[in-house]
C-alpha cells in the first residue's frame, strides 16, 4: 500500500507526458513516399500499418501482432460488407489494459478505402501466419525515422505510437464523433484514457508546422489513389 501511495504521488508530482498526434496528411504522404519509387516487402507492410493503425486506432504491437484468424472476412449472403480485427485475442498477450479480444470494424468514417488494402493482405497471408510477418517493431521506427528525415517532417513528432493518437484525433475534430465512440472504437476502458488520445488542437499545432507545397502535394491524391497504389505495391513485393 505505501508502496502504491508513493507511486501515486509521484505520478501527482510528475504526469506522464503525452505525444502530439501526426496529420493525416502528414501520414498519407508517408505511406505513398512507401509505395513510390523502388517497391521493398518492408516500406510496402509499413505502409499498411500505417493505415491500419490510424483507421482502427491500434498500437504498433498491436498491429504487429496481428494474426490472419485475427480478421473476419463479410460474410456473403448477408448485409455485412464489412472488414474486422480482434485486437489481443485469448491465448496471446493481452492488450495494455489487461483486456482480451477487443474487436474494432475496420474503415471509420470516409475511410471505406481501408478495407480493400486489408482484404489484398488478407488474402496474400498464409493460414495461422502473421498479416506483418518478418516486421518487426525496431524495423518500423527506423522506417519512421529514415522517412521522416527524408520527407522533410522534422518538426513533426512522427513515431510508431503516434498512431494510436493520430486516429482519435482525427475523428474528434474532423468527423465529429464523440467521446463515448472513440472510447468504444479505442477500446478504452476509461474516458478519461480517451481523453489523452483524443487532442484536436495538438492535431492542428502539427499540422500548422506542414509545408503549403506538402499540403499541396497531398490535395493532388484521393484516399482511393493511396489505396490502389498500396494494393498494386502489394501484389508486386
């Protein structure tokens, strides 16, 4: 108990900081800068974690980790056109807030795009193997930092477990949803945890630090682009 106490108060004395979430914009242009040029398997799966994890607010673990058993197909003959994950099922490691098989549908609101580059993974994925195998999470944040540099997006906080904040971000501000479905979409189990996620003005301090000519650059694509650009790149690795 003393020990808890003493915990606490430091905790009181000290809080925990918290990442300023990156753009959507500032992601988009990632994932595509993954897909162009020279096509290697690792920039190609980078790519779709970066997607994944935005749309479906996962950690980079949790991505990581993710299994093809892990994700339900529609079923046809019914009204289902939808894609979905089990995030930490039973009988692997269990989620950061001790949670099993929490389940989030994939393509939030305008992000229908997202479940057409899941479903080329899914289909390229061997029965019981990983969706990322071979990826593992040092790779992903050198990728992160090598593309960051590249880019031009040093002022940007561009990391790994970004993404988990980007998404909530995103949805608060853009789309409007409200707490309660972005706890719900999260999977957290306390509003005050969403609270910590879900920070449209960071949002906009990051975005105010992009380049008109890289916002420009991103206005020349649609979401569907992206999206056929990563499946094409799928098929080629």
């Amino acid at each position: 108990p003393l020990s808890k106490a003493a915990l606490k108060g430091f905790a009181t004395l000290c809080p925990e900081g918290t990442r300023d979430p990156p753009p959507w914009e500032v992601l988009f242009l990632l994932a595509l800068s993954l897909v162009s040029g020279k096509l290697q398997r690792v920039h190609v799966l980078v790519a779709i974690i970066v997607v994944l994890a935005f749309d479906c607010y996962l950690r980079p673990s949790e991505a990581l980790n993710l299994r093809k058993q892990d994700v339900t197909a529609p079923r046809s003959g019914t009204r289902n056109r939808s894609w979905s994950l089990v995030v930490a099922p039973q009988g692997g490691a269990p989620a950061k807030n001790r949670q099993f098989d929490s389940g989030v549908v994939v393509g939030g609101v305008d992000r229908e795009f997202v479940s057409d580059i899941l479903e080329a993974l899914f289909n390229r994925t061997p029965a019981g193997g990983l969706l990322f195998d071979g990826i593992s999470l040092g790779m992903l944040e050198g990728v992160f930092r090598s593309k960051r540099t590249l880019l031009g997006f040093g002022a940007i906080e561009l990391v790994p477990p970004g993404l988990r904040h980007a998404g909530p971000s995103h949805d608060f501000h853009y789309n409007h949803i409200g707490l309660p479905a972005l706890q719900a979409r999260g999977r957290w189990l306390s509003p005050d945890s969403v609270r910590r996620y879900a920070k449209p003005a960071m949002l906009l301090r990051q975005l105010a630090k992009v380049s008109s000519s890289d916002l420009d650059r991103f206005n020349r694509f649609s979401n569907s682009e992206l999206s056929d650009r990563i499946v094409s790149a799928l098929k080629k690795v």
